[in-house]
C-alpha cells in the first residue's frame, strides 16, 4: 500500500489528513447525512449499555462515544491517531469528562487486557495500517464474553468497486473489505458468533459484529 511519498501507508499520513479536515468534520453533509445516522444506528444495535465499557477505535470527533454515555455507559475510551480529531472530541465532550481520549493507532491502544465490555469502529477500520493486528488488539481489550462492531465501507457489488477505486485514487491508504472478507478475518482474529450485513447501499457500507470467548481472550493475552 503506498503513501503520499511512495513508500508504505502509515498511520502519520491518514493523521495528516484527518488534523487537516477536523475542525470542519462535523459541519459536512456527509456528516449530517451519513455518519450520524450509522452513529444513531450502532447505539439501536448495542442495546442497552448501562454501566457498560466501551472502546471505540478511529473514534474522530467522538460524537458514538457521546451517545454510548448519554445512553448510560459508564468507561468510555476514545482512541485515533489524528490530535486533530482528538482535540475537537475532548471540546464536544466537555460536559462528559469521563470519557478518555488516547492518541494511539488502533493495533496499540494502551489499555489493560480484558477491560471492555464493547469495542466499536465507525469507517475507521479502512485506514487501518495493520487491520489483522487491530482485530487481534480488540480481542486483547475485550472481556470475554464482550462484542466488537465493526462499522465500514463494503466493496462487494458495482457499488463498493467504485468506492474503492475512487478511494484508491484519492487516497491511497484505502482498502475496503466487504461481509465475507470482514467475517473470516473476524474468525481468524479470535472471534465468535461473526455476523456481517450491509446497512447501506450509497456509500456502501457493512456491520460486522462478533463476539470474544473465553477461551480466545486466554489465548490472546498469552501472546
Ligand atoms: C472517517 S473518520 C471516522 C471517525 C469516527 N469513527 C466517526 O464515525 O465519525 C476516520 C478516523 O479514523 C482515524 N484513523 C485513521 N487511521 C487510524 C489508525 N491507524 N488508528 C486509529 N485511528 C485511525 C482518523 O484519524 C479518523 O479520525
């Protein structure tokens, strides 16, 4: 995968891109028109979160962790490698100080093994440098028993070909997975009970969801 200068994408070059869009991310129609209602749409899905913990990787402008608190969670970490995004969430979320934000990339957050109840990623998990690692991570931070959703970009169909070839041309960290790729890297990652859908048709876009059993969260943390 080749970056802006030519060599392998990393994580500074979507930083640089997302610092740049960050004090305008919440003011597009896009925003208003797409990523608020898959935000409205992961909290219908979760269910009742009350006291819940929630880590929500490529979190931008932390508007799904807002909603998880306001729907009762209780340890919310936010973590993105843009301090652009960062900074906007911690300034939204002023009236919610509990909820953590940590500049990392997603396949080494700093937190504890077995800590979350939820982990969630919103059109994030395409940028993703290391997408195996960052599954294997989740694993790591979930309890067992505790459930990723898994928000992305679909590139099955007509559709999701032309996302991703317009992705690719704009930008070159783009790569989208589609409900069978997303379900055995979910499978490969340690995960159980995989289900993925599309929720979208334009942008094409997919919900996986899994579960961590015990046995695997063993597994991980003996790594
Ligand atoms: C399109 S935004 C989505 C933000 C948020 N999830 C939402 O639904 O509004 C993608 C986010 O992923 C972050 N990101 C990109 N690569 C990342 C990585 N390797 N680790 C963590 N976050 C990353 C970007 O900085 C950006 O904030």
């Amino acid at each position: 995968m080749s970056g802006p200068g030519g060599g392998r994408w990393t994580a500074a070059d979507a930083r640089e891109r997302f610092d740049h869009w960050s004090s305008t991310y919440e003011q597009s129609l896009f925003w208003k028109h797409y990523f608020v209602p898959l935000h409205e749409m992961m909290v219908a899905r979760a269910g009742d979160v009350g006291g819940l913990s929630v880590l929500d990787l490529g979190c931008g402008t932390g508007d799904l962790l807002r909603r998880f608190a306001r729907a009762g969670a209780s340890r919310l970490v936010g973590a993105d490698v843009s301090e652009g995004m960062l900074e906007v969430a911690r300034g939204l979320s002023r009236d919610l100080d509990y909820i953590e934000y940590v500049h990392t990339s997603a396949e080494s957050v700093p937190v504890g093994a077995g800590e979350f109840d939820l982990v969630t990623t919103c059109i994030a998990f395409h940028h993703f440098p290391d997408p195996a690692g960052a599954l294997k991570d989740a694993v790591r931070a979930l309890k067992p028993g505790g459930r990723l959703m898994l928000c992305d970009l679909d590139g099955a169909g007509l559709p999701g070909r032309i996302f991703l070839a317009f992705g690719r041309w704009k930008r070159a960290d783009e790569r989208y997975f589609d409900t069978g790729s997303i379900s055995r890297m979910l499978a490969e990652a340690g995960f159980a009970d995989v289900s993925a859908e599309r929720v979208r048709l334009f942008p094409p876009t997919m919900l996986a969801e899994a579960i961590v059993q015990k046995g695997q969260t063993l597994l991980h943390n003996a790594d």
